[in-house]
C-alpha cells in the first residue's frame, strides 16, 4: 500500500511516522517512510546547491521545485521496489506552507498523478502546540505566527490534501498526532474495521470521576472499532471567547471527524447539558450514518431520540450489544490480533 501523508510544520507528523514503524515491526509489518523534507536537503547538498533550515522557504520557486522533482523521480525509481520489500510505504510531504503571512504551494501536481496513492492522511495537532513548537525553532520564531493563522494553515492543509483524494477517488483521512499509533495502523492493516467518532459532553463534563468513565468507555469501544476520539483535542481553555478556536473545533468534529466516520457514538456518563453532541448527532443522522446513544436516563429529549438509531441506558447494556453484533465478524476477519 502507497499512502501521502501531509502535515504543517510543527504538528508532530514527522515523529508519529517515525513511531508508527516501530509499532509497525513489533507487529510484523514493515512500512518505509520518505521524509521529502530532509530528501530535499540531502538532494541539494549533493548537487551543490546551498539551502539553510532557516532560510529554505526563501528560495527561487524554480529551484526548489527543481529539487523537489529530483527527488520525487527518485522515490518513483524505487518505488516498484520498495512495494515489494514493505507492506506499506509512506511519503511524507506538505501541500501548503505558510510564510511571510503568505500562503505557498509545497506540492508538485505533476508527481501527485504519477504516485496514484491508495490512501491519503493529514496530521494535525492543538494549534497552541504547535505554536509552542515552531517558536522554539530558528526557522519559525520570526514569523511570529499566531494562534489564528495556525488554525487557519491546518484548515487549508486538509482541504488541500482531501482534494487531491476527491480528484483520485481514494480515501482520505484526518487523524490528530495524539491518536494512539493503532489509529493509522488499523487504517493500512485491517481495513475490514469500522471506524467511529466518539462524542460525548466536555465543556460540562468536569468531574474527573466521569472523564475517567470515559476514558474507561473509549478504551473497551476500541476492541470494537477504529475510534476517532476528539476528547484530547479540545483547544478551549478558560471562559474567554476565541472565535477562531471556536470555529476550528465545530469545523473539525463536524466535517474532519464525523465525515470520516461510518458510525458515531455518543455517551453521557452523566445526564447534562452538551450542545456539541445534539449538533454531533444531527450531522451523523443528516449524513445517513448510524448513531447509537447511552444516555443514563430514562427520560430523554425528543431531540436524542429523533437523531439516533439505537439507545442504552447504560455501558453494560451497550456492549452486551456489541458483543453478539461483532464477535462473529471479529473472528472471522481478524488476521492478526494487536498486541
């Protein structure tokens, strides 16, 4: 399998791949991942050209993409090759970079249409992490780039990215560097499992005794299923308003998260208020998805019952479901069990 990864600076992409082929080989699988960043630099060192970390986004666009078709006609020399020798091979790129309050192109069209993926998959990380990461770096500091215009960078990363997965047909994935590694290892190995999106009530779910039943949930769901799990990516931190911030996370739950999702579930691990999942809900219900509920209550809102398929009052209850829904299917299509 051939995937394109894509990725800002700054989100982690480059250190998830390099984590997923460990997680890789501890299974027996081997992926090789191309890093065309450091390519790029190796390349040109080679040829003579100067380029600097710090001053790299600077260079006469007819360079850098002279570098950059050198490099990927090498990786496609190899190609044929490298499918043989690894059960995945990953190329990792960027599609946009934001420099000088400017956005600039970081592809090739060209090369995209000679590499025909069968997946594409853009990371993405907490805006205010990733600030904190590229203010750390020589290349990035004086770019002064805020909260804002990182946002708004990883938005145009994904759209640019699930674009060329329209254009090719092929699936397309948006998958934070805080999903544990199975995430994208179940997405290449066992693409017979189902992936859901999880939603559940946080901005008035403070107890930690609840969060921790959540977590306890979410955990025993992923035997099940390929759960993409927004709760550790909440940006929204104190109770001033940040519009920004605020529009990113509805936009990535509803149309990165769910989108992507064959199921959504949604458990209240206590009855209270969560604008959030009702929106959730709706979108799954209006998208023609499954939605199935636990919700510790018998009275319920309209509203829950009408945007939902299935509903349990307790976890209990839920997985003695699953249990008899998915035990055969598990048996009969798991290959390998993850360790």
């Amino acid at each position: 399998m051939l995937i394109i990864a894509t990725g800002i600076s700054g989100c982690g992409r480059k250190q998830y791949l390099e984590r997923l082929a460990n997680y890789a080989k501890r299974q027996g699988k081997k992926i090789k991942v191309y890093h065309v960043g450091q390519m790029l630099f190796d390349h040109a060192q080679k040829v003579g050209i100067h380029l600097t970390q710090e001053n790299v986004l600077n260079t006469n666009p007819s360079v850098i993409n002279a570098i950059r078709g050198a490099v990927f006609e090498n990786i496609l020399a190899n190609l044929d090759k490298d499918k043989k020798e690894n059960d995945a091979v990953i190329i990792s790129i960027h599609s946009i970079f934001y420099w000088k309050k400017r956005f600039m192109r970081a592809y090739d069209r060209f090369y995209l249409s000679k590499f025909n993926p069968d997946m594409f998959i853009t990371f993405f990380n907490r805006a205010s992490d990733i600030q904190k990461e590229l203010n750390s770096r020589a290349q990035w500091k004086p770019q002064k780039l805020t909260l804002q215009e990182i946002l708004l960078w990883q938005n145009v990363e994904v759209e640019m990215t699930g674009s060329w997965a329209e254009i090719n047909r092929t699936p397309f994935y948006v998958v934070s560097v805080l999903q544990p590694l199975n995430t994208i290892y179940r997405l290449i190995f066992e693409p017979w499992v189902e992936t859901v999106y999880i939603c559940m009530p946080i901005t008035h779910l403070k107890k930690k005794l609840y969060q921790e039943k959540v977590h306890r949930f979410i955990k025993k769901l992923e035997k099940y299923f390929i759960v993409f799990n927004p709760l550790n990516l909440d940006s929204i931190k104190g109770n001033k308003p940040d519009l920004a911030t605020y529009h990113h996370t509805v936009n990535q739950d509803l149309y990165w998260l769910i989108k992507q999702s064959k199921k959504v579930i949604a458990y209240f691990p206590v009855v209270v208020a969560s604008p959030g999942v009702i929106n959730e809900l709706r979108e799954a219900h209006e998208s023609n998805k499954d939605v199935w509920l636990i919700f510790p209550s018998k009275k319920k809102s309209p509203f829950l019952i009408y945007f939902s398929n299935k509903i349990f009052e307790t976890p209990k209850e839920f997985f003695e479901f699953l249990e008899g829904k998915y035990k055969q299917r598990k048996i009969k299509s798991r290959k390998k069990p993850l360790k």
